[in-house]
C-alpha cells in the first residue's frame, strides 16, 4: 500500500510516496529544512524528485538532494527559467492574505538563489511515473506558475503544490501569475472527484474542500 508523508517545516511542506521501500520525493522544501529532509529520505530508496513548481520553498534543495541520491529532478519545462530569476513570472496576490504572504515572502523570492539539478528531466500533463515503481500521474495545474503541476497517486491522493492552500482554511491560491489559470486549475481539482488533497501550505483535506 502506498503512503504519503508529509514532511512539515515551518509553513512548508514536501511529501514522500511511498512503499515502505522505495519513494518518490515531491517537492524539497526551503534550505533551512535540508537536514529534516534528509532524515526522512534516507529511510528509503529514493527514486525521483518532483518539483511541482520551481519557488524555494518548493526547490531550494532539489539540487542537493538529487546529488546525494543520484536521482533525476521532474519538472515542467516551462518553470526552467525560475532558476534564473522568480521575476521570470512575478506573482500577484489574492486578498489580505495574499498580501500578507507575498510581503513576507517577496524579498527571500528574489533573493534566494535555487542551483538548478545536473539531472533534469521534463513532465507534463497525463505524464505517468509507472516507471519509477508508482502508480501516480502528472496532472498539468498552471496558474501559480506557468509549469505549476500536481501528482496524483492512485487516484486516491493529489498533492497540488501551491495551486491550492490551506493557509487558513481550503482554497484556490493565494499568489497567482495567471489568475484565469489558477481558477481553471482549481476547477480541474474539483473535477478529478474524490480525493485527499495534499497542499504546499497547511494541513491536508478532502477534495472539494474549497
């Protein structure tokens, strides 16, 4: 049976699909959470890193991680050009807390600097992770960023990133580069039925929380 396991530092989250045997990484967390990280991935043997979008607190340790476990790091080719700059896709908040959050978040953006992994690979949308030992697809979610994507493990579990939160309470985002977007991607989640839904920020809900 697979499980998720959320592994909480500070307000972010990444998360381990696993067997009990081997797993799959997504997301990476902030640079001040590697150690916690690594504790958790040394238990298993690591197969893939999943980035479901390329911010720090999702990426910052992609590169490390990868090198010591000699695994390929997923993305969507369309947020390659957030190693070089978070100004490639400036976000816009939605609401106060939207507002709060990107204040408190804007200057570590654009200044922490995230090392782009040796051993990148592209994923897209229906993509399948079969071959890395999980029944799990890539579902296409942009609207945070424009290669923004969620994993959806047996069509029981989708960790959806930052396209949703729950910072709060369950919702659509609360930082957007493509508002249209990020609306439509909260809508494909709903769609995609019964599910626990597993976010960048906050504690895991049902689908159709929001």
């Amino acid at each position: 049976m697979v499980k998720i396991i959320r592994i909480k530092g500070g307000t972010d989250n990444c998360y381990l699909v696993t067997d009990d045997n081997k797993a799959i990484l997504v997301d990476t967390a902030s640079g001040a959470n590697l150690d916690m990280v690594i504790k958790e991935c040394d238990k298993y043997e690591m197969k893939l890193i999943v980035l479901t979008h390329v911010h720090f607190d999702h990426a910052e340790n992609a590169f490390e991680l990868s090198k010591r476990y000699d695994i390929p790091v997923a993305i969507n080719k369309l947020d390659e050009e957030l190693f070089e700059s978070f100004d490639k896709q400036p976000l816009k908040p939605i609401g106060l807390v939207g507002r709060v959050v990107l204040g408190l978040s804007l200057k570590v953006l654009r200044n922490t600097k995230i090392e782009r992994p040796q051993n990148i690979i592209y994923i897209d949308d229906g993509d399948d992770l079969g071959s890395f030992g999980f029944d799990a697809k890539i579902i296409g979610l942009p609207g945070h960023t424009l290669g923004s994507i969620g994993v959806d493990v047996e069509g029981k579990h989708l960790l959806v990133g930052d396209e949703l939160d729950n910072w709060i309470r369950p919702g659509v985002g609360h930082l957007y580069y493509d508002i249209d977007a990020i609306k439509k991607s909260a809508d494909k989640i709903r769609k995609l039925g019964e599910r626990t839904v597993y976010y960048g920020h906050g504690n895991p809900t049902p689908n159709g929380r929001f």
